[in-house]
C-alpha cells in the first residue's frame, strides 16, 4: 500500500456494516469513543510490555509483540478514518493538516512548549 487513499476506499465499504443500528452516517460519537478504546488497547500492551518484562523500546520488541500492537493501532487508523469520513474529511486530509501544523511548529520552535495553539 502507497497511500491512504489505498487504505480508506477499500475500509470505506466496510465502515457501515459495523455501526450499531439507528447511528446516523454522521455520528461521531461512536467513532470517537471507539478511538479512545482502542488507543486504550495500545497502551494497555505497552503497560503489560513494560511491567511484565521491563520492555520499553521498540526494538526490544519480538515480532509476535510487534504484530500485537500493529494490530491495535490499525484498529486506531480504522477510527480516525471512520471519524474523519463521518465529519466530511478524510484521513489524507488530516495527515497533511498534521504535518502542515508539526512543520509550522518546528519553524516557529515551539514544538515543546503547552497547549494546542502554539
């Protein structure tokens, strides 16, 4: 896969079939709190990787660990996409506004400092 466009066309034909019934196509309020579960799965791991075996690098991580929490990040991208989409933006959308914003950040040299708008 080059792009998201790649990733969000296919994911797209299957968003809709897992909305619990009555949420309207632009609902966010699943996809966001299903966001913050799976972002809470990510750090779950890391938390178990950490605890149980004092893992906190990601190269000490076996390949078994690493397909772990692929998946549970993959699970975030399915979100965000999701979120994105039912708010009339794309994943492709956010990524350039993120990037646009990091770069303003690092010019300007506030990338450290608090708050969202630096």
């Amino acid at each position: 896969m080059n792009s998201f466009h790649e990733y969000t066309e296919p994911i797209a034909r299957l968003v809709e079939q897992q909305f619990p019934d009555g949420v309207e196509n632009d609902d966010i309020v699943f996809t966001a709190l299903g966001l913050a579960g799976e972002a809470g799965e990510v750090a779950e791991k890391v938390k178990k990787l950490w605890r149980n075996q004092g893992k906190t690098k990601g190269s000490q991580l076996t390949d078994e660990e690493v397909k772990g929490l692929e998946s549970e990040l993959g699970d975030c991208l399915w979100y965000v996409n999701a979120t994105a989409r039912r708010m009339g933006s794309s994943l492709q959308r956010v990524a350039a506004n993120n990037l646009a914003k990091v770069a303003d950040r690092t010019a300007r040299g506030v990338v450290r400092s608090q708050g969202d708008n630096r």
